[in-house]
C-alpha cells in the first residue's frame, strides 16, 4: 500500500494530501495544471519535504515527521521518468541503460536486462546516441533506464506530454506491457483522462492543493468534479468486467452485466481476458420498456438512480444495472415526456461500435522488492 499523509509548502503554494492505494498497480495522480500532481510526486520521491505527515510504501516508511524519519532521494529506490526524458547525451543508449543497471542493489533484481530492451523494443536502437532518437524511443529509453535500477516504485511524471499523439500512442502500449508484466508500484502524474483509462487502477483527483477524491475508476467515473474536469463529451461509466464469450461468426466478445450481456469488438480480448471499457454518456439511450425490432445490440435492464441536471437542456441519469452503473445524457423534454423518476425500471441501449476498451494481460507477473 502507498500510504500518503502530508502538507507541503513551496513558496505561496500549499498542498494537503491524504490518500491510501493498493500495491502493486497504476496510481494516477489526476487533475488540472496547477493542481499540486508533480509537487505530491516529488515529495513522494524525496525532492521536496513535508512539514509534516507520512509517506509510506508498504513496509518501509520513507518519511515521518513526528518520528523524524527523512530517508535521502538515493535511498528510496524511486526510479523517476520526467517529461524530457532526461537522458544523458554523452552516451548511446546502450551506456544510459548500462547507468541504470549499475545502480542497481546486487543480487535484488527483478526486471531482466535483454527482457526489458525486449519488452521496450530497443534492441536496434543500443548504438544510437541520444540526438538520434525519437521522442517516443528517448521515453521508452528512460523507462528501460529506470527499471534496470531495480526500483520499489516507479514514478513518471507526465512522461507523454511533450510526445505528439502518434508519439502517445506509439508508447502507450510499453507502458500497458510493463503493467500488465511486472507487479511493481507506478505513480503516473497525467492530466490526459485517456490515458487514466488506459493505464490506472486507482486515481486520486487533484485540484488547488487539495485531494478531491480517490479510488477506483469504476468509483470515481460518475464523481461531479472529475466530470467537470474531462468534460461533457468524456463522461461516462467505467467499467472493469471479464470476457464470458466470443462469437466466431460477428467477432463480438461478450460480458456479463447485471442480468444482461454487453457485446461488443475488441479484437485482443478472448475469454478469460479481463478488460476496461468505457461507455460514454452520449452513447447510451433510455428506454421505459423492453426494446424491439431496434438494431442496438445491447439492451441492458436496470433501475434509474439518480437525474442530474446539467444546464443548457442537458440531464445525466444514472442506472444501476447489476452492481453496475451506466450513465446516459438526456434532454429536460426526454424526462417530462417518459415521466422518468428515481427508482423507476428502465433499459439502458447501447450500440456495440460505440464501445472503447482495452484488454489487460493475465500473463505471470514479477513483483518489485519489498
């Protein structure tokens, strides 16, 4: 578990925070510019101290300011991937990979070096010099970089940002491998909700120095501020299901919902695979009864829960289906005219082209040191 109680002051700038998250996983630290992600991370690392708190990351307690206890940047074994990379230019990438491996505690090894250049995709690029790279190869250099020091967590600090979104979507992947692969702690700083989806099993959400919320997408999807921060088009329900079945003759893969099944493409998934989809608000319609002849494929039953109204003619309602919840934006008239009210059953449809989701490796994992 990493376990967060602190106040931190930097200069005009005040950040509380208190959260506790599993380990191992993807912790997302999510919010706006200004909201206080790198600040936290960097106190985590070691680079900023508290005025008072604790941070501890399952047994071992890297800071206690009643107790006094203060461990230095170089002995927390926090390996830190930034923005930029930070690579050393004086060096091809096989000698900045070399850097990371030396700094790592003999005999306390977990990540293999030709598996993670394997994993990484760098094999052809070990006698490149830094100047010679990509934006995307330089991050996935600095990741490889990071985990050969054999890191407790790993930290990266809005490691996409400055990457195009092809550059994005070229990395994204590694970092979904080194997840699904390796059972080590990650603390992703992002203000990209894309990339929570992908990525995170947990989030604490930021704003103003101050920690909103935290928890589980799943939790935190239907959250007003975190709809209030990706905005009306990204609301929706998060949803992390198993893969029941798959249809050899459309391709559809299928997952039990409440009493229902919710079909859709996902080309990587086969049954057993465990996989996040995403169901935008926007996407889903409400109907009062059992729909017929429609070529919706998904009719998911479900009970109205909650009508939210949003302005400019817009109400989010949303629907317990199971131990579920979906979301859908309709209009003021729409909830006049079907008389719809908390507690009332209704049918949530939802077309299977619409649905995003990503699929996640069942594969043996290798946990980081304790």
């Amino acid at each position: 578990m990493l376990d967060v109680d602190l106040t931190l002051r930097s200069g005009t700038f005040e950040l509380t925070a208190q959260f506790s998250s599993p380990t191992p996983g993807v912790v997302t630290l999510f919010g706006p510019s200004g909201a206080g992600k790198t600040t936290l991370a960097n106190a985590i690392a070691g680079l900023l101290r508290p005025v008072r708190g604790h941070i501890r990351l399952d047994d071992r307690v890297l800071f206690d300011g009643s107790a006094g206890i203060d461990v230095p940047v170089e002995r927390r074994r926090i390996g830190y991937v930034f923005q930029d990379s930070r690579l050393f230019p004086h060096l091809d990438v096989r000698g900045n990979l070399e850097y990371g491996a030396r700094r790592a505690p003999a005999g306390d090894r977990y990540a293999d070096r030709e598996e993670i250049i394997v994993l990484l995709g760098l094999g052809a690029l070990l006698g490149r010099r830094v100047n010679q790279l990509s934006g995307g190869e330089r991050q996935r250099v600095a990741l490889a970089r990071a985990l050969l020091a054999q890191p407790r967590l790993l930290l990266l600090d809005e490691p996409l940002a400055a990457l195009d979104v092809a550059r994005r979507e070229e990395v994204l992947p590694y970092l979904e491998t080194l997840r699904d692969r390796f059972a080590i702690p990650m603390l992703y700083v992002s203000h990209q909700y894309d990339e929570v989806l992908r990525l995170a099993g947990y989030i604490v959400l930021l704003a103003d120095g101050r920690v909103l919320a935290s928890g589980t997408p799943a939790e935190l999807s239907g959250h007003a501020r975190l709809r209030a921060l990706v905005g009306t088009e990204a609301v929706g329900a998060v949803l992390d299901v198993e893969v029941v079945g798959l249809d050899p003759h459309t391709g559809l893969v299928s997952v039990a919902l409440g009493s229902g099944t919710l079909r859709f493409a996902l080309p990587s998934a086969r049954p057993g695979a465990r996989v996040r989809l995403n169901v935008l608000a926007r996407d889903v319609i409400l109907a009062t009864s059992a729909p017929h002849g429609l070529s919706v494929r998904n009719a998911l039953a479900g009970v109205l829960t909650e009508l939210t109204d949003e302005g400019s003619d817009s109400v989010l309602a949303s629907i317990a289906v199971g131990s579920a919840r979906l979301f859908a934006r309709i209009t003021r008239a729409a909830v006049v005219e079907l008389a719809l009210s908390s507690g009332m059953p209704v049918w949530a449809l939802v077309k299977a082209a619409s649905l995003r989701g990503h699929a996640f490796s069942r594969g043996e994992q290798r946990g980081a040191p304790r």
